[in-house]
C-alpha cells in the first residue's frame, strides 16, 4: 500500500466526524493506478476493497448501511461498473460491463447507474434522459432520485428531483457556473453541490435559500458527501490534497485525512456487524 495513504490526526474539536466509514478512490503508486479503500474514521481501519482483476477505480458509491459499495472500474479500455460488500474477503456481489456507469445507491437494495444518457436501475429497467448530457445520480428518499446536468444548447447546469417512476421532476436549483458531484443528506432534507470554490447547501424542503459554507477561496472541492448524522459535509480539497470536513451550520473545515488524487469519495456508516 502506498505510503501516500497516510492517516493525518483529528483534533479535539470535530467529534462529530469521526463516526463512520469512508470510501475513496485514490492513486497507488506501487500499483500505479487508483485503487478503491474504506477507511472507519473512528478506529483508523483502512482497508483496501478487492478487486477480482487489475483495474483503474474511478467513482464509487456506498450503500447507506455502509455494507456495500458500488465501484466504477477501467479495465483493458473497457468500463465496467462492481458491485461488492465492503468487508474484506466475502465474495462480489455483481459484476458486468456498463460503459460509462456512474454508481449511486437509492433507497437499501437499488443500484441506479448512467449509461450514455440513459438512467438505467439494478433490475434492468431504463429510464430514457437522451435529452440530457453529463447526468449524474445520488440517493435520496422513496422513490425520488436528484439528478444534475448540462443543456449544451443553454450552457446552464440544473438540478432536479426527478420520480423515477413517473418521470415528474421539479427544479432545485439552475447555474451558470458548473456543479459538480452532489450529494442529499441521510434524512433527505438538503442537497450539497460543489461549485466553484465552495459548497453550496440547498435545502430540499423549502424552508431556506441555498447558502454557501464558506469554505476558504483557495479551496478546490469536490466529491461532498454527507456524514451519516447529516451535521457534516465531507469533500475531497484537490488544491491541498485531503479529504477535508465542514460543520453544516458553520465553522472552519478540518483535515481527515491526506489523500493524493482522489476520484470519488462516500461518507457512510459503519456496519453493527463490522
């Protein structure tokens, strides 16, 4: 394992982060390729996921009891999406070819992915976005996906509750600037977005604007994951190199840990069972 992956100390004021595990994708140098871990934020347990073949990890997603994770891999060219349980040894749970699948976990037991265009679930059904480009997908409650996305015609990035089984959607939020990897919080109230060099907060029910979390103007976020409590926004800071955490309600950010090149990174909890 590559000494890159270093556990970097928690100070005395961020007892709130440190419940829960972390799943991330990060550079190897041994291996020379990204490799996908879980990391138990309370106990420094990291564990690299198995792989069954030498390949290059890409986004992955928890599932929100934290028992298994979604990873997106590169092998010989070809995209495929695995599926498999977080705990080291146990057997994958799926794995087949998905070109250009983007994991994200909806409700316990369904996997929902991208494919050209297309939101495909875990049973196979498809349900047709031709008319939307870079779409990507995150869990939220019930039978409701946030899907965000880019109209070349427009040049304007949208975010939007959609019902996967009626197709009825509502506009959450439209801008300019691009929005990347978001994430809803466990209860489902808020959605996190990185833009620019900040977070934003959108609240799903109504009750307040969409506010920033004032992160420092160097920062470079991406990948914001909620913690398992909703108090927290995690991200991975490419400018400083770490997955760094935010208070929802305010305050400095703090380190989690040093991680170089991350490319996709969940906040979930720690099985009972671990």
């Amino acid at each position: 394992m590559s000494k890159l992956l270093k556990i970097t100390c928690l100070i005395s004021t961020v007892a709130l982060a440190q419940e829960g595990r972390l799943a991330f994708s990060a550079y190897d140098a041994d291996a020379g390729r990204h490799l996908p871990y879980t990391y138990d934020l309370e106990t420094d347990d990291l564990r690299e996921v198995p792989l069954p073949v030498e390949a290059d990890c890409g986004d992955l997603a928890l599932i929100y009891d934290g028992s298994r994770v979604a990873v997106e891999l590169t092998v010989d060219g070809e995209e495929m999406l695995y599926v498999r349980p977080t705990r080291t040894g146990e057997v994958a749970a799926h794995r087949a070819p998905f070109p250009g699948a983007e994991p994200s976990w909806i409700e316990y037991t369904t996997l929902c992915y991208t494919i050209d265009g297309d939101l495909w679930h875990w049973n196979g059904v498809t349900d047709p976005l031709d008319w939307l480009d870079n779409v990507g997908l995150w869990p939220v409650q019930g039978d409701w996906l946030t899907v965000y996305y880019v109209s070349l015609a427009v040049a304007e990035w949208t975010v939007v509750e959609r019902n996967v089984n009626t197709g009825e959607q509502e506009v959450l939020l439209v801008r300019m600037d691009p929005i990347r990897e978001p994430d809803v919080s466990p209860d489902g109230t808020r959605l996190a977005v990185a833009v620019g060099n900040d977070v934003i907060l959108v609240d799903l029910t109504g009750g307040e604007r969409p506010r920033n979390l004032a992160l420092p103007t160097d920062a470079r976020p991406c990948y914001p994951s909620f913690s398992p409590d909703g108090e927290w926004v995690a991200y991975y800071d490419a400018g400083v190199g770490a997955v760094m955490a935010a208070p929802v309600e305010g305050g400095d950010p703090v380190k989690l840990r040093d991680l170089e090149d991350c490319r996709g990174l969940d906040w979930g909890p720690t099985p009972e069972d671990w």
